[in-house]
C-alpha cells in the first residue's frame, strides 16, 4: 500500500463525512485512475463512477472491484472535461488536473455537473525547495502545473470562493531517484515535489447549497 495511504488523513475524511452527511448521493471520481478514491468511497455513496481514460489503470479496478464484491462503482472511459458521463451530486479531482492546459474549463464542467459540491485535492509545492528550484531552470518558474497556488488564484478570479483544507501532517515525503538524469526526467514529469497535499471544496454555480 502507498505509505500516503497506510494511515488517515483530512482529505479522505471530508470526502467521507461529506458522504455520510448527504447519503444517498452520487459521486464523479475525475481521473479515478487503480480505483483508490472510488474504493474508499465506495461503503459511503450510493453510485460512484470512476472516469479515467487509461483502460490498463481500469483494468486494475476492475479487478479490485470483481475481488471486494463492490456493486456501486461504474467504470467509465473518457477524459475530463471532454466526455460526459452525467450529472453527480459529488465531483471529485484528486492530482488529475495537472497535465489540463484549460483549468478555468474543467473547473467550469465541475460547477455544471456537480448537484452539491466539487472537491479539488492538489499539492502546494514549497517555493524554495530544491525541486522547485530545478524547475526554475527547465520551464523559467517554480511550478509546473495548476496546483494550489496557482487554481486558487483562478478560482477567486472566476467568482469562487473554496474552502481550503491543508493536510495536518505536513509534507509528502521526497522522492529519490536514481541517478541525475533519472532526476531531472522526474523533475520534467512533474511528479518530485516536496508539498503539501491540500484540498478545496467550492460549490460553483450552486453554492453555498451544502
């Protein structure tokens, strides 16, 4: 098991509570990936549907889904904002908006898709840590992609005022790599931060219906 996964956190557990406060409900897993949030969510909501576009990573969960006797989770192939698997009462992005180049538009397909609430979860990379250094050297800034420093400035541009949550824990523990040009292939790939897994819960269009 991910060492990340071995013990609790705050970001499952407001997915949970927000679950168990609202049952009944339905969930989007955006970027659902081997199925670990569809799993864990699983026992709390009465349909979830896992979106991802790798047909090998559902290859995965649907064998975690065949071994636990999960009867609740949809398998869905197709990428986010593109496709359209429905309208969720709960939408969730877990580190699957990293890669978009058009995050107000995926952010914007949350709101409308969404009945009760979106959740982001995302990291917060230090600014002076050493991975962010490197990547100054390689893309000219500290950061790679729409985490949290960058989509919360977004969305208090596009009217959305999130609440935040900061993992108690403090930082994911570093990555190690094998050699310098294994390193900086990593740094490239955008997957080395030391940072601090966060999470923002908006309600779009609807908030603040909870």
């Amino acid at each position: 098991m991910d060492q990340r996964w071995a013990k609790p956190d705050s970001s499952r557990q407001f997915l949970l509570d927000k679950l168990t406060a609202n049952p009944g409900s339905s969930l989007l897993d955006i970027g659902a990936g081997t199925g670990k949030w569809s799993v864990l969510a699983a026992p709390y909501a009465a349909k979830i549907t896992a979106l991802d576009p790798s047909k090998a990573m559902q290859a995965v969960l649907k064998e975690k889904i065949d071994e636990m006797k999960i009867t609740n989770i949809d398998v869905f192939t197709g990428a986010w904002p593109k496709d359209d698997p429905g309208l969720h009462d709960f939408i969730l992005a877990s580190h699957s908006m990293y890669g978009i180049a058009d995050f107000p538009r995926f952010v914007t397909r949350m709101c409308d898709t969404a009945r009760k609430g979106c959740l982001l979860v995302m990291r917060a990379p230090f600014a002076d840590s050493v991975m962010a250094k490197a990547a100054r050297h390689v893309w000219g800034q500290p950061y790679d992609s729409p985490n949290f420093q960058i989509a919360y400035n977004i969305l208090l541009g596009m009217d959305i005022y999130p609440d935040v949550i900061m993992e108690a824990d403090g930082t994911w523990p570093a990555w190690t790599s094998d050699s310098f040009d294994a390193a900086m292939e990593d740094i490239k790939s955008g997957w080395t931060w030391t940072a601090i897994p966060t999470t923002m819960s908006f309600y779009g269009n609807f908030w603040p219906n909870t």
